[in-house]
C-alpha cells in the first residue's frame, strides 16, 4: 500500500489539542488531517473512527479495550526476523541543528555526535553493571545477552558508515511512496563535518 492510499490524521494520542509539534509540507497527494478540537487519536480509534495509530507509545485504550490490539502480537519474533533477513535494525531518533546555528559554528555537529557517543557508551556501560542493576527488571542480564547475541554489541549504531544501507533504503523507500519528490543522497541530510563517522 502507498503513503498516497491511507487517509493520515495527526493530534494528541492521549491528550486533547496537543499543537502540532513541527510543521512539515506533505505532497499534495497526501491526505494529512488535524483530529478536531477535543479529540485524542486514541478516543477515535477505541470508537472505531481510526483503523490504526502509529506512535511512540501506546494508546491508554490499548489496555482496556478488548478489541484494539497489536499489528503483530508476536512482535519480538517479527523484528527480530525481520532484521535477520535485512540487517536493518530501525533507526529510533535523529538529531537536528538549527542552520543557522551550524552554519556559526561549524563544529557543533561533530562534538554533538561525539557527546551522543560517549552517553550511549556510557549507558550501555550501566546497563551491564550487574551489582548495580540499574533498574528493577528480573530478567535484564539475559535480555541483554540475547540483544547482543541477535543484534551484535552495537545494536543502536550511529552515523552514516554504520547505517548507510538502511538511510539508502529508507531515501529510496520514501521517494518510492512519493514523500520526497526525488531520491536524497545520504549525504544531503547529514553535516558534512560528521560524513566519515
């Protein structure tokens, strides 16, 4: 199916008239609506006015509504097939500068993507501290082997030499779907100063 082919409708998931958190201009063969005023995109889909929600976290319908459930229940299993036959494990946020701001300070987008290393070393680094569980999880040791073991130590690479393949897909796939009018080189939508990370 084609991004062209879904009705999207955007606004709170659970809170009513939350604003739009950044605007960003669709092709006109996209239907993109604002939910009305009051509304939450979770109310809609318990009463049946949405078929779906893709978001960050769970709708509060999701746990009292018998009828709303997940795409894939077995979704562990689906990811981690999914990523065995492509290697692609999701790209989870980016990290945005303002023009102005990296075009004053040319240097701020490779110390930015350096700090982001040292925290994520950092963190990695707590979770496998096991006197000191750093969260109350029964099974967190084991989880984490089992991610390293499926996943490889690295398993939320960062930059664009560990991701290439999967930014290339997700460029190619978006001008597939119409969202970009054509297919975006990679290296367009990084600093440069962070091309060889």
């Amino acid at each position: 199916m084609l991004a062209e082919q879904i009705e999207w409708f955007e606004g709170g998931l659970d809170e009513p008239d939350a604003p739009e958190r950044f605007h960003v201009e669709v092709p006109s063969n996209i239907r993109l609506s604002r939910i009305g005023e009051g509304e939450t995109l979770s109310r809609l889909l318990e009463e049946g006015d949405l078929d779906a929600v893709v978001g960050p976290a769970e709708p509060e319908c999701f746990q009292r509504a018998a009828h709303i459930s997940r795409l894939f229940p077995n979704y562990r299993q689906v990811e981690q097939d999914y990523y065995r036959r492509t290697r692609f494990f999701p790209i989870m946020h980016m990290v945005v500068v303002r023009s102005e701001v990296y075009r004053a300070h040319p240097w701020v987008a490779q110390s930015l993507f350096k700090a982001f290393g040292d925290a994520k070393a950092l963190g990695f680094e707590r979770l496998r501290q096991t006197w000191d569980l750093p969260c109350a999880l029964p099974w967190i040791m084991s989880d984490l082997e089992e991610i390293e073991q499926i996943f490889g130590a690295n398993h939320w690479p960062y930059g664009i030499a560990q991701n290439e393949a999967l930014l290339e897909r997700m460029t190619q796939a978006s001008y597939e779907q119409g969202l970009s009018i054509r297919k975006l080189d990679v290296r367009e939508l990084f600093a440069e100063e962070t091309w060889g990370t």
